[in-house]
C-alpha cells in the first residue's frame, strides 16, 4: 500500500492492526512526507523522505543561474537511504 503522507500510513498502520493484517507479512506500506515518526514503529515502513533543504536551494540557484545567463540543465539526483524499525 502507497501513502501519500506520514499521516495517511499512521492511518493505514492503525487500520491494518484493527483488521489483524501482518505488516509486513500480508501487506507492506510505502508512504512519502513527513518520516520522523517512523523510527518510533515497530514494523517496518519504506519511507520517500522530501529534502527540503535540496529543494530550497535549487529552487533559489536554477532561476538566479538563468538571470546570469547559465543556461545549463540543473542535474537531477537521487539519494537513497535506508532506516531500520527499532528492535
């Protein structure tokens, strides 16, 4: 299952345990957003952290670079990371 936010996948935690759906035996959980509590979970939970940092300063960099006449593409990167459940 997808979340589209750390707070849908607390949802969709909290309703796979009152439905008695083994996470991740039965059904595994893929969410994007705001991860910090998923170190707190006890069953394991892939995670799309947005680096907003990153995000903040090519969204600054790209237009100044293109106002000074760089016209080059901005590369595109992408990081992973991986984060364990605690035991």
């Amino acid at each position: 299952m997808f979340a589209s936010s750390g707070d849908l996948a607390l949802g969709a935690l909290r309703e796979a345990d009152r439905l008695g759906l083994d996470i991740p035996g039965r059904l595994s959980l893929a969410a994007f957003g705001n991860t910090d509590w998923f170190e707190t979970c006890r069953r394991p939970v892939t995670a799309f952290a947005h680096p907003l940092h990153e995000i903040g300063v090519i969204t600054a960099h790209v237009p100044l670079s293109r106002l000074n006449g760089d016209s080059r593409p901005e590369p595109s990167r992408i990081r992973r990371a991986h984060a364990r459940a605690p035991a």
